[in-house]
C-alpha cells in the first residue's frame, strides 16, 4: 500500500468497521472473518496490523457513510451518475476507479438511505442502470486491494475529501431519499416453472457462464454470514437452489457440494456444527432442488447507455461482478443473459397463496383460522422485526384432526423448524437457539408439556420468556480454561403446538393464538403426499422467505393501529401478525382487524358468562368475597378454607389441577405476594385468621364486588409468621 492509500483507509476506520479478508481457497477470492457485519470498530486498528500484500481490505457501510457502486459492466454511465449527484447537490467524500472500470463514491449515510441492488436485466434505480447503493451493513472493497478475478488489478483513488465529512447541507440527503423514493425499481414477478430434466453434454460456454455467476453468488452470500443470521438455513436453500441447475443443466454435484463446503467452512458453520451435519443439510437441499430442474434461461435482449470513464486511460474492463456484497448482479460475463436470481414475489400474493395451500390440505372450524395460519407462518421470517413471537396452538376435540399434518406444511414454509415430539430439558432447547431464532415445533403437548411432568416448569418458564426479542436463559456451557462456566443463552423463537385440548399454564394460554382444526371428510380437502408436492411446498417456503425479506425494514420500523380494546398482553398476541399484514395489502390488514375484533369479543362473552379461566391470584379474591357474610369482621383461616372449598371445589380441593385441598401456607402465600394481605389474630389472642377490612384495597382496586371499608378502627394485627420458599 502507498502512503494516499494508507490515509485513505486509517480516514474510513474513522467513520466504522474496517477488516481483513484473507485469500479464498477454490472458488472464494477471499474470505471474510466470522460476524463481519457485527464487528467492533473499536478494534479497527487491531485488525489493521495484520495486513499483507494479497489481502482485501473491506468497510462495512453504516448510517454515517455510504457508498454508491456505479457499475459500468452492467450499464452504468459514470458522467451521467456526476450530473444526478450534482443536481441533487449531494457532496461525495471520495471517489475511488474500482478495477472493472467503474467507480465507487462515498457520500452521507442515513437511517433511512436503503441498500440498493441492481443486475444485468434491471435497473435498481429508474434510469440508473448499474448503480447500486451500499447503505448499512454492506462489504465494500477499499485501496490496498488487489482482485485476482481482475488479474491482479486494484482500487484507485481519484480523490479524497473524508476529512470534510458533515459539511454537507443535510437537505441534500432529504433530496436524495426523496428522489430514491420516487425512483426505485419494484421487481415483476416471475413465477417458477420447473425445465425439462438436463439431458447430458457439455454446457455451451453462455451457460457455464451463467451457472458459474449461479454457484459464485452462493457461496458468496453464505460465506458472508455471521453469527445468529439463519447460515444453517441460508446453507440448505443455496443448495436447494443450484440443485435445480444440477438437475436441469448440468451443473456439477460434487463441485457445488466443494464450494458450499468451502462457504460453510468460511461463515464458521462447518466448525461450529460439524461436517456430519453441514454435508447433511447441503445434500438435503441439492436433493430437493434435483426434483424441480431448472435450466439456464435463454437469453434476453439489454440495452444499455454508453459508457464513459473520468478516469485515466487503460481502465480495466473484466467481467460484470459487483464491487458490493449482497448484490444481485451476475458475475463473470461481459455477455447478455438473465440474471440467475428470482425476482421477488409481492408480500400481498405469497400470502394469498400460502392460505390457499392451507385451504387445500387443511380443514379448520373457522375460515378466519387459514388466515391465522397464512400470517403466523409468514412473521416466522421477520420474527426479530416484530419483537413479539405469539405461541401457535394447534387444537382440536379428537385425534386424527390433522394437527399433524398442519405441522408437517409449517415445518417447509417456516424458518428453520425444528420439529420436537418431546423436549428433555431447558438447556437443549436453548442451545438450538444459539445461531438464531428457529421455528420449535412440539407435537402431543398435552402429553409433553403436561404440568404434572417433572421439571416442566423449567421448560415452561422458557417458552414463556422467549415469546419477546431479546430474552435469554443461563446456561452452563464447557470451558477448556474453568471446566463449566455460565454463558447467557437465547430464548426467543417462534413455538407452534399442536394437542388436544392441551392444559397450558394461564400465563402461557395469555401468549397464545388457538385454530381449531376438524377431521376433513372425504373430498373436502386433498392428500398430502410429500413424495409428490414436497419440492412444490419447499419452493413456496423459500419465495416466501425472499418476499419477507424485502420488506424487513417496513415490517420492523411500522407499528400500525390496531382495534380498541386490545391492548397489553392480548395486543403482543397480535401486532406481529398486523404488522406483517401491512406490509402486503390493506385486505390482508383488515383481516388481523376482524381477528383482533372477535377476540376481544369472545374474551367478553366468557367473562360474561363465567368461562374465562381466571388465573389462581385473582379467582381466589373473587372467591373470598363471595363467601364473606355481612356479619363478618373477622374469618378464622380454617374457616375461610372451608368456604373456598364448598364454593369452588374445582379451584381449591383435591379435585383441581394442583392435587391437594387449599391449606393456610398456600393461601397465606397467595394474599402476601400479590395483594400484601397478612394474617393475624383478632385482639391478639386466639387462632389466625383475616380481618375483613384488610380486603378492601384489593376489593376496589381488582373491582371485586364493591366493597366500602369499614367505618371502625381496625383490630390491630400482629406480624404474620414468616413463608419459607415463597
């Protein structure tokens, strides 16, 4: 590196993250660390150090500096990206010639600045061909790097003004996200449709070409993972996707299973699970991306503005790759062919189709129920957008109901499922967790998670706690140095569980949404046979994937209305269905309305009509306060024992969940937790028991009948008795 190169990256370590990427093996022109999206620039300089000739040097894009990729290869004209800046009067920071003759500009992130991707059929910006925006979290290549792919070429710098940074008139900014705004292109939809199964021969030299940009933008993206980003995931559908090309074109089986090993190896998967299990789950996605072959598509006419350079002459002109991560442009071909990535499907119409795919192997009591299905399937993608997670609950009166069946579908449309007929224990619950939120799928709950089970409070207390971002669980871990040591552990994921009738504790039936399903008839609904409609489903679970994700940014930063009345607990039920339902249409957003509405409905006819399951605390005021006599200034506590068990036997005598008749530690446990009401003697002397007066608080303030306090002084009341364990 020269001494302007030096400055140039040491100025850029100054605004964020800046790493090593060392040389590639195989296919892989380099390699980037684990988490480099997640990297600390704190430790720029320490990572700096390590430098030598032949390694990359990578920033990652952040809210304070951007980088727009022109892209001449793919039809950028760089005069014309000059005159759109200038017109805008935003200030660029630094312009560096990139060694496929195009040119990266540095400019002012923003929170609201997207990232912007653009490939050889599709301008990303309308009237932009070839210009890409690396806005937050994106590897873009800096001076001091040399690309094999382009013979050895590197990054030259035109100029350099970073140290100006904020001088720049913020309305500038506003102009250009305005104009983005206006101007982005919206992808057409395309929908799959599986080739004639390949025939054998050599590809021509276009197709292997094409297949080449194929397994590159693969491996690429996996290799670029980090930690808890869905890589196992993300490994299974890469291979599912260049499965296809095998089976329709020809692309090597043995290669493709090399280079995703490599990419596995490169994003640390490979060594955190193991090879066993990478090789399982790359030859699990290849087999059933072989069931639906796909052929290199033919190509297509491209017109593309002339190309112009400011920079000096003799720029090198070598293939079309992108010069920023996570772009969708083909690599490798100065040729006009379609790129090798789907465009996305609209939110809007994978969702009408998810429903009508449960509409026709699923039988439920209620419509409104595959509506439930549709949106709850969906938000497992965005999960960590929504911040809450509503537990799924299967139900059904009988055996052989489909639930099932449901989880089967929910397992290949899903993120990462993760079927569980039992769970042994809290630990391995989490410690599946730990690369991210997956979609736990437990069959026969009211058998597995039976609150008569030993330890199933544990287990319990996680599904519990994991219904919001952010929740975790210790856990001990091995340690070479300490043997066992303590680590934090994640909590979070999205649960579905099917049973009948399952006896799921209050607090967990508060965090639940129930579809009832029916055994179908014959006729009514159709057969699910995997052997025949698995790649059809899986293909449907990856679209559905792909239309999440482009509208991750809406779904996390909207937070729509919902109907009156839902509120606390019942609305983290909801608002991660309605906001997923925003993002696709106003129909599919007056849905979650109608839901939201006919919940709060029923929750009013159950109380209405005494069905609603009130939690032991409360019940046991409600209790008490129909059992006082008018009379009574003080209840012995025997006495109030007795009358609990005559009104409600089901609640407080052996005949109830808990197994044993109500004694005086239990009751004198639930009054002093949760309402600070002691017991004590009446004058001092004599057995324990409440004074009535000591009630009225909690009377009014749960809105227990309508009790007055009383008039007199109160007995006075000695101390209770201290509570072991409480």
């Amino acid at each position: 590196m020269n001494e302007h190169e030096i400055t140039f990256v040491k100025r850029v370590a100054q605004l964020g993250t800046v790493f090593v990427a060392r040389p590639g093996r195989g296919d892989l022109e380099f390699i980037r660390p684990k988490g480099w999206p997640d990297l600390d620039p704190a430790e720029n300089t320490t990572r700096l150090r390590t430098y030598k000739p032949g390694d990359g040097l990578v920033f990652v894009t952040n809210e304070r500096l951007a980088v727009i990729d022109v892209d001449t290869k793919n039809g950028a004209d760089l005069n014309q990206v000059a005159d759109w800046l200038n017109e805008l009067d935003v200030l660029t920071y630094a312009y560096v010639h990139t060694p496929s003759g195009g040119a990266h500009i540095y400019i002012d992130g923003h929170p609201d600045l997207p990232n912007i991707a653009a490939d050889s059929d599709r301008d990303g910006l309308e009237g932009l061909p070839g210009v890409e925006i690396a806005s937050h979290r994106r590897a873009v290549f800096l001076p001091g790097t040399s690309r094999p792919k382009y013979d050895g070429a590197g990054y030259r710098i035109e100029f350099d003004e970073l140290d100006r940074m904020g001088d720049s008139d913020p309305t500038s900014t506003e102009r250009l996200l305005a104009w983005i705004a206006d101007h982005r292109v919206r992808p057409a939809v395309k929908p799959f449709t599986p080739s004639v199964p390949w025939r054998g021969g050599a590809p021509t030299d276009r197709e292997a070409k094409y297949l080449e940009a194929a397994l590159t933008g693969q491996v690429d993206e996996i290799a670029a993972m980090g930690p808890n980003s869905g890589r196992n995931h993300a490994l299974f559908t890469g291979a599912l996707k260049l499965g296809n090309y095998v089976a329709g074109a020809g692309l090597d089986e043995g290669r493709v299973e090399a280079a995703l090993t490599d990419a596995a190896q490169s994003c640390g998967l490979l060594d955190e699970d193991g090879p066993a299990a990478v090789m399982a789950t790359i030859r699990s996605g290849i087999r059933a991306g072989k069931q639906n072959p796909k052929a290199v598509p033919d190509p297509s006419p491209r017109t593309t503005s002339s190309t112009s350079s400011t920079g000096s002459p003799g720029s090198i002109e070598r293939g079309s790759e992108p010069e920023t991560t996570g772009s969708t442009a083909s690599t490798g071909s100065t040729g006009s062919f379609e790129s090798p990535t789907e465009p996305v499907q609209p939110l809007a119409e994978i969702l009408d189709e998810i429903r009508r795919h449960f509409t026709n192997y699923v039988q439920t009591v209620a419509p409104s129920d595959l509506d439930i299905l549709t949106l709850w399937t969906a938000h497992t993608h965005v999960c960590e957008e929504t911040y809450t997670s509503p537990r799924l609950v299967l139900d059904s009166p009988i055996h052989g109901s489909g639930k099932t069946t449901v989880l089967e579908h929910i397992e290949r449309l899903a993120l990462r499922p993760v079927q569980m007929s039992t769970i042994s224990s809290p630990a391995l619950l989490v410690r599946m967790l730990v690369d991210g939120p997956r979609t736990i799928e437990i069959d026969e709950v009211d058998r597995s998670l039976n609150p008569n089970k030993p330890g199933i409070e544990d287990i319990i207390a996680v599904l519990n706690s994991g219904y919001k971002r952010g929740a975790t669980r210790p856990v001990l871990v091995p340690s070479k140095e300490d043997g066992w040591v303590s680590k934090e552990m994640p909590t979070f994921a999205p649960v579905v569980m099917a049973g009948n009738a399952p006896d799921l504790p209050e607090d967990t039936r508060s965090r639940c949404i129930t579809v009832l399903l029916m055994p179908a008839q014959d006729g009514d609904i159709e057969e699910t046979d995997w052997e025949l409609i698995e790649p059809e489903v899986l293909n449907l679970g990856e679209r559905t994937a792909a239309s999440l994700n482009a509208v991750r940014e809406q779904i996390r930063s909207n937070r729509p209305e919902v109907p009156k009345g839902c509120i606390g607990r019942m609305k983290e039920r909801w608002l991660p269905l309605k906001r997923v339902a925003a993002a696709a249409s106003p129909e599919w957003a007056a849905k979650v309305d109608q839901l939201i509405e006919q919940d709060i409905e029923s929750e009013k006819l159950m109380r209405d009509e005494g069905l609603q399951t009130l939690p032991p605390h409360i019940q046991l005021l409600h209790d008490i306060h129909t059992t006082m006599l008018d009379e009574d200034t003080f209840i012995e506590t025997n006495v109030l024992i007795a009358r609990l068990i005559a009104c409600n036997p089901q609640r407080w005598s052996a005949q109830s969940t808990f197994g044993k008749d109500l004694t005086a530690q239990r009751l004198g446990r639930m009054l002093v937790k949760h309402y600070r009401i002691h017991s004590g003697r009446q004058g001092g002397t004599g057995p324990r028991g409440y004074h009535r007066d000591s009630f009225a608080t909690a009377f009014k303030l749960m809105r227990v009948g309508s009790v007055e306090p009383e008039k007199k002084p109160a007995q006075p009341v000695e101390p209770a008795e201290p509570v072991v364990n409480q």
